[in-house]
C-alpha cells in the first residue's frame, strides 16, 4: 500500500490522511476482520495511522505544493529533452563559462504580508494578526543571477503611472524603478532591463552571455531580439508552465526570498503600531530579505538542480515525467492501478493493523481506467498466528481520462527556442507588422467613434440654444466663463471653500495653502494622477475641481498654475461646442 500511496503522489493525486483511514475501515469490514474502528464515522483511528508511518518510513505526512493542471502536462520527457538539446548547441558553439550563464525571472511581491503561525490562548476561536490591507497592490521585480552566483541589481515595476524619487528609498544598490498601469512587465520596461543588465553583465564579442527566460510575451519582441544580437546576448527561452522544474531562480532562490520577504513585513507592521505598509515602504523592505538570501550557495545550486550547468540532459527521471505521460494518454496503460494481491500471505498478528486497504473509487467518484500489476511473493515467517488470504483486490483512484475532442484553433504552441537565431527575425517582423496593423486599425475606429458623438452633440446643443451669433473671441470668453462658473458651483456644494474672482489673490493664496488643517493626507485623499497617499510630499489642488495632486504628478511649477488632465479636457470640450 505504501507503493501505491507512493505513486498517486508522484501523479498529483494522493491521498489524505482521512481517506486512508476511510479505506481501512472499508478493508476490514469487507474481509469481516475484528477491529475496534469508528463505525458510526466509518474511519480507522490515529493510532492505526500513526503504527502505519512507523511501519513504513519511506512515507510520510507532507503539505502538497499546488500545482496548476498546465505545468503537471507540460512537463513532459519532448519538451524537456528540446530544451536540453537548444542548450547543448550553445555550449558547443560559444563554449559559455558560469559567470556568462544568467536566468531571469520575474516575481510579485505585495504590501499585505501573509502573517504566518503564531502563539495564542489554546482554544481562543479567533486568532488573528495585523496586515496593511485586506488586498495588497501587486508589485514586480526582476531578479537574474548566474551560475557562479553572481546577481543583476533587481527592478522594481510600481503600478502607477508616474514615477516618485521616494519610491527608491531604501531599496537595493544599483536597483532601478519604474512604473506601469498595471505593475506588470512589458516589452517597452524588458529593454530598458536589458540595458540594466548589459551594464553589470558586460557582454562582448569574444565573451558573449546567455539569457536563458521564460516564454513570457514581453521577452519575446522586435526590439529585444534587435538589441540581443547588437550586444552579444544569446537568448534562449525554457518550455511554457516549466518553471517550477527548470527555472534556478524559482528553484533555489524565490522561496526563500518570499519566505523572508514576509518576515521582515510581520516584523515592520508589528514594531511600528498603526502603520501600514506603503509602495514607498516595500524597497527598504524588500533589500532586507534580498540581502540575507542572495547568496552564492542558492545561485549555483539553481542551476545544478535544473541540470544546466554543469549541463546534464539526465536530471530527470523517468519518474518525473510519470504524471504528464499518464493525463495525456500517452502511456498510461502501463501504469498499475490495481493490486492484484490473491496469493499474497499476509501475518495476521494483529488484525486491526493490516498493511493492506482496500479503498474503494468512489472515494473520487471516478471510474477510471486500470491495469494490474502483482506484488512480489511475501514469505511469512512460521508462527503461532494464522495467515490470512486476501481474495480482495486493492484499488487507488485516479481521474478518469476526458473523451478526446476536436481543439480548436487557439494559436500555435510554444517551445524551447533560441529566440536571438536568426529564423526568429522573420517570425518576429511578421508580428510586429500585425501588431502595428491592430493598432492603426484600433485608433481609426477609436476616431471615427468620436466624431460621431461630438456631431451629434453638436446638433443636440444647436437645436436646443438659439442665440444670436458672436465673435470667436467673445465665444470663447464667454465659454471660460460658463466653465468656471459652473465649476465653482459644483465645488460649493461638495465642500466649504469659497471661491473668487481671478483677481482676489489673498483668497487664492488661501486656497492653494497646504495648512495642519487642510492636508489632504490627514483626510485620507488620494492623488488625482497616481491614486496614492503619498508621504512627506508637496500637494498641489486643481483650480477647477479641487482634487489633490503630487507636485511631481502634476506637471505644474506652482499651484496657482495646476488644473488637472480631466479640467482640462472639459474645458477644451467647451470651447469646441461653444458651451
């Protein structure tokens, strides 16, 4: 049984604790063996689970690591043994050494902790510890090392859209910052990291670098395979959903900068009372993890667990690739599903610690496909107890295989591929043209969209006023006025501020004054451009609809002088229907 427990582990599928004991009770009263089980529960007890690990040590209780139905069928033996021969082809021509090996990877880090275990009252129904948020904002990193330990200075991708020099504070040497809308990576933030790494990884003619990266599509572009083979980088992507098997980095070195990561948050949020953690906070906190986990022991042991360098093409066995052969139909009829136990001796010292179960499928509620192997003779040795013959076979659920269908179309497959080769130009160009080609076509019918409603608004507004006609200078005079009136209306009915003439300079000092009690931050405001709070930074509020903003998102020299994106817009928008 212990084989078998074994082997439904090794296909992603194994079996709980409390399914065992169920099968055990199942086995006893189908084989009318005397025992002392639950049976208004119907499950064996601890101890029977507990003398079972003691009798078989090559099993044992483990917390499984999920596993996504796309990387148990990607990693298979021809994806894997591409790879490994894209690899060797590269090694016998540019002959790399370890310091010219580099994996890069990128990985999300957030401002809410995952508080871990702790101490409490035994009993109390609810435990719990303190996070910033109750849903973090996702933030990238780019990390990259080489097989002989040596690692890139990280980047940092914020989601938001401008930049802040306090973003930086704190955070590794030599690290860069930028920003996205959405914190993600993409090609235009992948070229400014290849030039980052270009600086560090000083790439040459006679000593050019491997890149080995993922398939993600920002490591795939025009652009990147352009600059590549301009500076002597060779690219050289895993297969798609490997890298959990492959990759170094999510190897030997993300778990532990993970696990340290949120240790030093726990530790931040629980020695600074009623303090969150902020985007701004995250540098200072993420260098101290980095610092205690990049080591060179983890870089070089990435790479020699993933059998890259020094290279071995045999690192993984045939057991390994068990569970992809298997749920893609491929081998799956060799693989022994049921025990065929009819003329194994089993000592019946003590029934009510049987080492054989019988588990029955509908634990599952499957019916899946067997096959059935036989157990090698077990010779009993002679006593005073009886031997008892099992009749019974022993089964392990597995899934049943889906019917086979027509896919549809979705694209083609990807693979391990030399992505700076010279046949990936013209794959490369075709797409950039594509791509370009959506995008015009887009924005035409962006524009064509428009025009349609502003015709329209324009016939709806020349219906409704009739006026006498005027200059286009008293039209546009007129216009500002209608805007700012009715924007200061707005604005007293929401807030307390008074509004005045252009002319009143002593109230529009007053209005753009950043005193204790008028402090956007203190009222928990947000910044119209990033949507942020900030910390210790100067504020500017829009002269049209008083919305607070970072001096530095806004764009302006003075306060006097800022209106925001969406002022302005409608404001343009007024002078062009003459409202």
């Amino acid at each position: 049984m212990a084989e078998n427990i074994k082997l439904l582990a090794k296909l992603y599928y194994g079996l709980s604790p409390l399914q065992i004991r169920g099968a055990a009770y199942e086995f006893a009263e189908a084989n009318n063996i005397k025992h002392s089980f639950n049976k208004t529960r119907k499950l064996a007890g601890k101890d029977w689970l507990y003398g079972f690990l003691k009798r078989n040590t090559s099993v044992s209780i483990r917390k499984p690591e999920a596993t996504s139905l796309n990387r148990v069928t990607a990693f298979n033996k021809d994806e894997v043994q591409m790879f490994y021969s894209n690899l060797e082809t590269l090694m016998e021509k540019y002959n790399f050494t370890s310091s010219k090996i580099f994996n890069m990877d990128e990985t999300g880090i957030s401002t809410v902790q995952d508080p871990g275990t702790i101490v409490a009252e035994k009993g109390q129904r609810r435990v719990g510890s303190v996070t910033s948020y109750e849903r973090g904002k996702n933030i990238t990193v780019i990390c990259a090392v080489s097989s002989s330990g040596t690692y890139i200075p990280p980047m940092f991708i914020y989601p938001r859209k401008r930049m802040s020099p306090q973003l930086c504070n704190g955070g590794p040497t030599e690290a860069i910052y930028h920003c996205s809308k959405n914190g993600w990576t993409n090609p235009d933030l992948f070229g400014v990291w290849l030039k980052h790494f270009t600086k560090f990884a000083k790439p040459s003619a006679t000593e050019p670098v491997l890149l080995i990266t993922d398939n993600h599509y920002s490591h795939i572009s025009l652009e990147a395979y352009t600059y590549c083979r301009d500076n002597h980088i060779v690219m050289l992507s895993i297969p798609p959903h490997t890298s959990h098997r492959i990759q170094p980095l999510d190897i030997a070195f993300y778990g532990p900068l993970k696990t340290a990561f949120r240790k030093e948050c726990d530790l931040f949020m629980k020695s600074k009372a009623l303090q969150k953690i902020t985007p701004y906070d995250v540098a200072s906190i993420f260098n101290k993890a980095y610092c205690n986990v990049a080591t060179i022991q983890k870089g070089v042991a990435g790479f020699q667990a993933a059998g890259i360098f020094p290279i071995n093409p045999n690192v993984f066995g045939e057991e390994d690739f068990l569970a992809s052969d298997y749920l893609t139909g491929s081998e799956h009829q060799n693989i022994p599903l049921i025990i065929d136990d009819s003329a194994v001796g089993v000592t019946n010292h003590d029934q009510n610690q049987s080492t054989y179960i019988q588990h029955k499928q509908n634990l599952l509620e499957t019916n899946a496909p067997v096959a059935a192997i036989t157990l090698p003779e077990i010779n009993a040795s002679p006593g005073p107890s009886s031997i008892l013959q099992l009749s019974k076979t022993i089964l392990s659920p597995l899934p049943s295989l889906p019917a086979p269908t027509s896919k549809k179309n979705t694209g083609t497959k990807q693979h391990s591929a030399i992505l700076t080769a010279s046949p990936m130009k013209a794959t490369l160009e075709e797409k950039s043209k594509k791509r370009e080609k959506k995008l015009k076509k887009v924005k035409q019918e962006t524009s064509r969209k428009n025009k349609k409603i502003v015709t329209k608004i324009q016939k709806t507004r020349s219906k409704k006023n009739h006026r006498k006609p005027v200059s286009s200078d008293d039209t546009d005079t007129s216009s500002d006025e209608k805007f700012l009136a009715a924007k200061k209306k707005k604005m007293y009915s929401k807030s307390t501020i008074v509004w005045s003439d252009s002319s009143d300079e002593e109230n529009l000092q007053n209005l753009f004054d950043d005193s204790d009690d008028d402090n956007p931050t203190a009222k928990e405001e947000k910044c119209c451009v990033c949507k942020e709070f900030g910390k210790n930074e100067m504020w500017f509020r829009c002269r049209g609809c008083g919305q607070w903003a970072h001096k530095d998102c806004s764009g302006a020299d003075s306060a006097d002088e800022y209106m925001c994106d969406y002022c302005q817009k409608r404001r343009k928008t007024a002078r062009r229907l003459n409202l």
